[in-house]
C-alpha cells in the first residue's frame, strides 16, 4: 500500500493564509466575517491569519464598515506598497525594465538600447537598470525590493546558445 502525502498544520496555514490575502486582495475593503462566510474558515482562524498578515504589513485596517445592527465591522484592504518588483525584457535592441508594486502597477519604466549585441553589454544594462530602479523605488514594509525577472530573448544569434545554457544551469 502507498503511503500518500498528507498536510502539516504549517502547510495548512500557509494554504489559509492564501486564501485570506487572495480574498482581501481580491475583494477589500472586507471584514473579517465577511472572510469567514465567503471562504468556510471559522472566525478564529481568520482573525488569526489577518493578524499575521497586519504584523506582516501585507494588509492593513482602513476603518468601520456598515452594520445591521450590533458593532461595526473593521474592514481590512490590501497593502500594494509592502513590496516592489522589477521585471526585465530583454529584447534584440532594447532592455525594457519597469518598478511595479504588489498589484502590478508600473510605478517607474527605464528603457534602453542594446547598441552592442553582446551577452556582456545586455548584463550589464540589466545590472545598471535594476540599481537605479531599487533607488527610485518607495520605501517599503518588508525592507528589501522583490526582484522577479523575465527575459524575452528575441534573437541574439550568436548567444543563443550561452543563453540556453544559463537557463538550463549549466554554466
């Protein structure tokens, strides 16, 4: 008989934390029953996770929201300006890169040309953009800048090769 991978109580968690910031992101300024009824997490549970996710200051409270009656909900929203991320085109004549916060909104673009088709000029670029893109960028909760990066390599020939052997870890 095969033994079947079962889940943690961290692995839970992080699961339901997902699903917490998915729900605020997705659909804030929500309190926090209001999290519990569209998801099936119990109360507890998703006021435990908001917590961690304030003490992150991935989310924050922006105040009361209506009531039918009893007390007045605390509504929670989706922090964009935790963390930035810059990404990177690297296309045959340019070098695209651009700031963006949590939600994907550009907040700052550099764009320049590749007027040397060479592995070596392109990192460079590359290198140069990113620092000056960390500069520009707001200050930030977490501290440090998420760098999340994709190349679009169109044709550089003569790389192609040195380039696929980057990407595959063999270098």
């Amino acid at each position: 008989m095969r033994s079947q991978k079962t889940g943690d109580l961290n692995l839970v968690k992080k699961i339901n934390t997902s699903i917490v910031l998915n729900t605020i992101e997705t659909r804030g300024p929500i309190s926090r029953a209001q999290i519990a009824k569209d998801t099936g997490l119990n109360k507890a549970t998703v006021s435990t996770l908001a917590n961690d996710l304030m003490n992150d200051s991935l989310i924050y409270e922006i105040g009361t929201g209506n009531s039918n009656g009893g007390r007045k909900p605390v509504m929670l929203y989706y922090n964009n300006r935790a963390g930035f991320s810059i990404g990177i085109d690297l296309g045959v004549n340019y070098v695209l890169a651009v700031l963006t916060d949590l939600s994907g909104n550009i907040l700052d673009t550099l764009t320049e040309s590749l007027q040397e088709q060479s592995i070596e000029a392109a990192v460079r670029i590359i290198v140069n953009m990113i620092s000056s893109l960390k500069d520009r960028a707001p200050e930030s909760p977490m501290g440090s800048l998420v760098l999340a990066s994709a190349f679009l390599v169109l044709s550089i020939m003569k790389e192609k090769f040195f380039l696929h052997r980057i990407w595959r870890g063999k270098m």
